[in-house]
C-alpha cells in the first residue's frame, strides 16, 4: 500500500466517494459507535455521582447551579439536571446506533459535538483556569479525541457516504 503525502489538495479531500452500497463496514466506523456509547456510559456515571453527592455541592459558588436554582428549591434542580442529563445521553445513544448503521448526519454531527465538548474543556482550562483532572474531565476529553479520529478516517467517512452517487 502506498504511503499517503502528507498535504493533500482540498479538491482531493472532497471528491465524491464512490457508490458501493455492498461496502464492509470498517473498524473506524464500528470503533466510532463503541466510543460514544463509552461516553453514554461515563455521561451515565456522571449523573449517578450528582445524584449521590448533590446536597454537598455548594450553593452560590456556581452560576450554572445558581441559574437552575431561582426559587432555592434544590430537589427541583436535580430533577431537571437528572431529566436534561439523561434525554441528552439517550439522544446520544440513538446517535451511536444510527453511526453504526453507515448515515453520514449523525456521524457529522457526533463529530461537532465532541469539538464542542473539545472547546469547552481547552476554554475552561485556558481561560478559567480549571484542571484537567483524571476524575473530572480527562475520560471525557480522551473519548471525544478518539471519537474524532475514528469518525473523521476516511474509511468511516466513505462508509457513511457510500449510498452517495458522485
């Protein structure tokens, strides 16, 4: 197999793969799902850890918990935590089952969120000042890198487009 050149011309990148509806799905595809269901799950025991520790966690000394707690009413803040949390990881799920089949969406938009998730993270450590810890966000972070790998190769993205006719 040749080695690739290490520039590549963008009209390269981004022509047309080529119609095979009979493709193989690739490892990179299949690691890809695995990888977001592995943030499913850490995003799982995330919610389980603020359920456990949510009384200990202090007031005023976070707008985000400030915001969900206008009335003082802290039950009320979990609950809507907890509901928001786990829509948002079933969604994700769903995701992950939908990158597993070969569409091409939610694989794109899986990879604009771990960017996202990617900022926020680079943001909070640059500008805020937050450690990047092995039990706050570093599995986190970790996952989202290697979903971006996996889903930007371009056997997964050939795989995702290969119903597409050039």
């Amino acid at each position: 197999m040749p080695k690739r050149a290490a520039y590549e011309p963008a009209a390269g990148l981004l022509a047309p793969t080529r119609f095979d509806p009979r493709m193989r799905r690739p490892i990179a595809t299949t690691t890809g799902a695995v990888l977001v269901v592995l943030r499913v799950v850490a995003g799982a025991l995330v919610i389980l850890s603020l359920v456990g520790g949510w009384d200990l966690l202090p007031i005023g000394h976070g707008p985000f918990i400030d915001a969900l707690l206008p009335s003082g009413d802290r039950a009320l803040a979990l609950t809507v935590v907890v509901a928001g949390g786990t829509a948002l990881l079933a969604v994700e799920l769903v995701l992950a089952f939908l990158i597993h089949r070969g569409l091409n969406w939610p694989r794109v938009l899986v990879m604009v969120i771990a960017v996202c998730s990617i900022s926020a993270d680079f943001f909070a450590w640059r500008v805020l000042h937050e450690d990047i810890e092995l039990e706050g966000r570093f599995v986190s972070l970790a996952l989202d890198i290697l979903i971006l790998l996996a889903l930007s190769s371009r056997d997964a993205a050939a795989y995702a487009r290969r119903n597409e006719r050039g």
